[in-house]
C-alpha cells in the first residue's frame, strides 16, 4: 500500500514519507530551467529550490497534522507529494468520542487550515523580502525558479495554497467537496465521486499541458497520484471493516500437541507451509508456538516439550470478527496467529501471512466487482 514512498523520518510523532513524484521534481526543474537559459542550469541551486518547495508542502501538512490531532485524529504517516501531502490515517487509532462538531464541518475546517497556513507563510516571506529591498523582484516572470531563491519561497507557499484549493480530491478543496457529499452520501461514496471529479480535473491538466505549460502536466500527474494514493487506502479500509474472519480464515491446518517434543514438533513443521502453529489439547486451545521459536529453543537448550516453549497468552477470535479486529490483535501483541474459536472449538487460525495475502486478493476482488458496477 504504502508503494512509491519512501520514509525519511518522523513529524509530531507521524511517519513521513516522500513520494516518488518528488524525485521527479529534480530533474523536471533542472530540465525546464535548462531548457530556459540555453544551457546554464545550476545544480545545487535547483536542488535547494526542491528543498524549498519540500519545506513549504512539509509546513502545509503540519499545519492539517496539529488542526487534525485537536479532533482526535492522528495520522500514522503521511506522504508529501510535490506540491501536496495525504494523510494515512489508522482507523484503529481514531478515537470515536462524540465531538460538538458534525463531521462535514470538521473536515471543512481540517482542510482549510493547509491553504491558510499557507497563505499566511506566503504573505510572511513576501514582508520579508520587501523589507529587505527585493519587493520589486518578486514581480519578475518566473515567479519560482532557482535564481531567486527567496522569492520562490514566497511563491511556492502561494502556488501551495491555490494549488490545494482545487476541487480535485484528495486536495483541500476537493476534501471540501467530499464533504459537502456526506451530508447526503455515505463516507466511500463520496469519496468515489470526489475521486472521480479529480481524475476527470487531472486528465484535463494533463492535456492542457501538452499543449501549454509542462508543469500544468506535471501538477495533473500529482493530482492522479494523490487521488490513487486515497483511493487505495480506501478500498483497504472498507476490506478491513467488512470482511469476516470466516471469509478468509484457514480451516485446513496443521496443530501441534503440548506432549511432542521439540523434534517431532519441527519435524511436522517442515512439512507443512504455515509459520505458526495452535497448540492443542483435545479440542481445547492451550498455546500458539511459531516455527521460529521451535527452532530456536532447539538451539539454545535442546530437545524439550512444546508444552514449556509455547506462548500460553494469546487472543483469540470470533468467525464474524472483522479482518480489522484480528489485524488490530495481532499487531498489538506482536504475534502473528489468531485462533478462530466457536463455543471453545477451534475451527480455524489467521495468520500474518495468510491475512496479508487473501487482503491483497480481496481488495483486488471488490475493485474489480466495482469497475462492473459502474459500467
Ligand atoms: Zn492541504
């Protein structure tokens, strides 16, 4: 999910990541000024001008971030996109207290912020520097490039906050769009229809540029990815929340006993494709013990009993539990199998592995359900 991004580190406790359409932004810089004085584009001021526009879209986001974190909402990453950021939010982590505010209203309000801040940065920077004798420069066409660093300073902030007030989801006016759309619609919805709103903002961005600016088509590109990047984290949240454990439980599995031995234990372990097993009594679920750690007690103190071995803490959960819950289990106890029990019975296990897999195939499923529906 979290594709074309790399992290680089950490915000107000948020995980920060730098999309791929960043690196792009280099050499499309180099290249357009290249292009503009005939051969005498310089490398590491363009290089600073990447990280001024990277410094202002970072500003943009933490101001969404602190607005956000007032409402109980905590993003746990977020990726910066050139002229942008998106927000990842763990549901999990969303405190559902009822708050004074409607959620439309909220969400105006969080995605306003951006832009104001912006704006207000912009105006800032150009006090500055007409203080400091440059007004008349921050008048000369372009208005960003790397020759003036200053001035696009100024600049970047304000072609941030216009750049952010397009209707185009999942930008700050098209976050205004989608929520005037849950006033009537459910969340997925809306955000559908703002999506499709913003491809159709995008594709005429693109085109536009073909035959205009360059950059028009480079901001259609970020426009697409952006509106992707919410579409895909979407559709991951919906398979979370409806899926039942019973739709992608494993019921064909292997158990091992508390009374094998280490041995015999590694032994069945080998010949077999899961990575963790359930310990089982009778019909009763005793522990849970991974491949790993059979082998690594084999090593360290040899032949024994998976009885002493075993992880004897674990959680288990209900055939309709939903596939968030179980992934919510096991990333809080950091373990990496689920039982599935029914009236003390054990009819199935999740596993890491296997959860991973079948949300990729269900979330492949129901994008694929949806394109019919819609045609
Ligand atoms: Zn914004």
């Amino acid at each position: 999910m979290r594709s074309w991004s790399i992290p680089v580190g950490r915000l107000f406790g948020v995980d920060v990541r730098v999309h791929f359409t960043f690196f792009v932004l280099p050499l499309f810089i180099f290249w357009t000024e290249y292009a503009a004085h005939q051969g005498s584009a310089n490398g590491p001021r363009d290089l600073a001008l990447v990280g001024i526009i990277l410094a202002c879209v970072a500003a943009h986001e933490a101001a969404h971030m602190l607005a956000a974190r007032r409402f109980g909402l905590i993003p746990k990453a977020v990726i910066l996109l050139p002229l942008t950021g998106v927000a990842l939010y763990d549901e999990s982590r969303i405190e559902k207290a009822p708050s004074a505010v409607e959620p439309w209203k909220r969400d105006i309000r969080l995605a306003l912020v951006g832009p104001l801040i912006s704006l207000a940065l912009g105006f800032l920077s150009a006090t500055a520097v007409t203080l400091s004798g440059h007004g008349a420069e921050l008048w000369k066409w372009p208005f960003v490039q790397s020759a003036k660093l200053s001035c696009s300073l100024v600049w970047a902030n304000f072609y941030i906050a216009i750049f952010n007030l397009m209707p185009a989801y999942p930008l700050d006016g098209g976050r205004v769009v989608r929520a005037l759309f849950t006033r009537r619609l459910d969340l997925s919805s809306a955000t559908r229809r703002a999506v499709s709103i913003s491809n159709a903002i995008a594709m005429v961005l693109m085109l536009a540029g073909l035959f205009s600016d360059s950059w028009l088509t480079m901001v259609g590109v970020i426009v697409f990815s952006a509106a992707q990047l919410e579409e895909r984290a979407l559709v991951f949240q919906s398979v979370l929340d409806n899926v039942r454990l019973e739709e992608v439980m494993l019921t064909d599995f292997a158990t091992l006993s508390p009374a094998d031995t280490l041995e015999d234990a590694l032994e069945k372990a080998v010949h077999s494709l899961q990575d963790d097993f359930p310990v089982v009594r009778g019909s009763d679920m005793v522990g849970v013990i991974s491949k790993q750690r059979i082998l690594d007690a084999l090593r360290a103190e040899g032949n024994g009993y998976v009885q002493a071995v075993m992880n004897k803490i674990f959680e288990v959960s209900l055939r309709q539990d939903s596939l968030g819950s179980a992934f919510r289990k096991l990333t809080a106890r950091n373990s990496s199998i689920i039982p599935v029990v029914e009236d003390q019975r054990l009819i199935g296990i999740v596993t890491l592995q296997n959860l991973m897999h079948s949300m990729a195939l269900l979330a492949e499923s129901r994008k694929l359900r949806r394109d019919e529906a819609e045609s």
